[in-house]
C-alpha cells in the first residue's frame, strides 16, 4: 500500500523496516514536565514506529505494554489505515499524462541503477509512462517490499490502532499525507526517486529493521539522514514541516494531562529538527527508558 511507504522515504525512502521475526526492543521515551518531581507518573510518551513487519517479529515488552496501559490517547500519522480508500486516493493523484518517460526523469548517472530496480521489481518503464514521479518512487518501494518478509498488515502503527480501545488522534489523513508528496516539485520528486535507486542496494531493509528492532537510535537516524544530505528541501517537506505542524497539538495533550502515547514513523523523533527536540525547545523533559 502506498502510503505505509513513508517509511522508506522518511528512512530514507524506504522506512519499510523489517526484522527476522525475532525479538525485538525498539525505543521508548518518556516526557515529563520540566518541574516534574521524582517518580511523579509520565506525562506522555514518545514511541518510533515502522509501517511493516514479518509477521513473527515479538517487539512487545513490560516497559511498553505498561506505557501503553498508563496512556491516555494514541496519537498516530493517519488514524483511519483504510487500504482501498489509500489506493484511490493515490490513483487519483499520481497519474499525469504529459510526463516524458522515466528514464527522462532522472538525470543520467542514475538511468543504469534505475533499469536495475525496475528490473528488480519484476516492472518496465512503459508501467510509469504516466505516473508522477513521487508516485513511481512510492510504487517501486512497495514492489520491492512485496519480494520481501515485510508485511505491512503487521506494521506497528497498525497493530497499535487496532488493538488501541482508548481516544485516538490522527495528524493527518491519508490524503494529506500523500499530497505532500504530490506537491513536491519537480526537482525534489527526482531527488526522491533517485535516492531511492542509488540506495537500494546500500541501505537494506535488514539494516534500517536490526537498528530499530535493537533500539538503535542513533544508528537509524543515521541511516535515515542519509537519505536526506543531497536533498535539505525534500528534508523539510517530509520531516521538518510535519514535525512541526505535530508539536502544538503534541504539547496541548501533555497540558491537558491526556497522558499521549505519541507512535509515529521513527524518522519523526530524532535530530535537531525530530519531536524529540521540538518538546525539549518548548521545556519539556525527554527522557529514554527503553
């Protein structure tokens, strides 16, 4: 499904984490109030998620499940995962008529790795003649994913919605989500597609998915910023103007006292431009326990 590509794109184009079906103990933070006392109850919590998984990977653990038990409200990207109405949405948006060719689309140094991935993926350029080029970059991820163990029906952020019995806040629809994509221009739609291709074969999805699966952090950002040095403005547009559309709503649950139980894609947390140091510009204390 083409959105749960976010994870790739926000890691760095393919945030389609993944692990062998083993354990896992992803990262956790908590926030507290910067007068907070010793051993006062959390205010909320910060949790970095990936959009699919093997179906056996185990990432549950007591520090979570108490988190989550102690949580108030789930703030999540997109509340409603609605696949058929994701699909229409991105046939809607990602078809243009007047495009020239793929390969045109990209300059030429990375025409040879993209016939590779389209190769790869089982397609041919004649299948993009008329898809936006974000939407190819998107689709050629999810191809990719589907030669994969990733299962996106097994994603984090879904499997925490549907088990979740509490309020739930979406800060975007689907919709909104992928006309950020389409309102790319047309030169951060080719930095989008080309690094993906350059990077198909430097950042696997194993990688991304043992950081995250270890609670790597600091390796994940890594990886994920790597997607992102040639491009500050694709950067802005998929990170740092989310992040900070989310942070306002972010505090005034921690205001409220709604206890938030904030999962969203594991791009969004770390950095001087992540949730992480949003909440700490604004007083808050971040703090990691798992």
């Amino acid at each position: 499904m083409p959105t749960r590509l976010f994870a790739l794109l926000l890691a760095p184009l393919v945030l389609l984490l993944a692990g062998c079906g083993s354990s896992a103990e992803p990262a956790l933070w908590r926030v507290d109030a910067a007068d907070a006392p010793d051993g006062a109850e959390p205010a909320g919590w910060l949790f970095g998620t990936i959009h699919a998984l093997p179906r056996t990977t185990q990432w549950h653990g007591e520090t979570l499940d108490n988190a989550l038990a102690n949580a108030g409200v789930l703030m999540v990207e997109i509340e409603n995962l609605d696949t058929s109405e994701s699909q229409r949405i991105f046939q809607q948006l990602a078809v243009d008529p007047a495009l020239p060719p793929l390969s045109e689309r990209v300059s030429p140094v990375y025409r040879d790795e993209l016939a590779e991935v389209l190769d790869e993926a089982g397609a041919s350029e004649e299948n993009f003649h008329y898809v936006e080029t974000w939407a190819a970059a998107l689709t050629l991820s999810s191809m990719l994913q589907q030669r994969s163990t990733l299962d996106p029906e097994f994603g984090v952020d879904k499997t925490l919605i549907a088990d979740w019995t509490k309020p739930i806040i979406g800060f975007e629809t689907t919709e909104e989500q992928l006309r950020i994509f389409d309102q790319l221009s047309g030169d951060e739609q080719q930095d989008l597609l080309e690094t993906f291709v350059d990077q198909v074969d430097t950042i696997g999805p194993y990688d991304l998915s043992n950081a995250w699966s270890a609670g790597d952090a600091d390796k994940l950002a890594g990886l994920m910023d790597m997607g992102f040095n040639a491009s500050p403005e694709l950067r802005a547009a998929l990170l740092s103007r989310r992040n900070a559309r989310w942070i306002g709503r972010i505090v005034g649950q921690l205001q409220d006292g709604k206890k938030p139980f904030v999962a969203v894609g594991a791009g969004h947390i770390g950095g001087d431009d992540g949730l992480i140091a949003l909440l700490q510009a604004r007083g808050w204390k971040v703090t990691r326990i798992q």
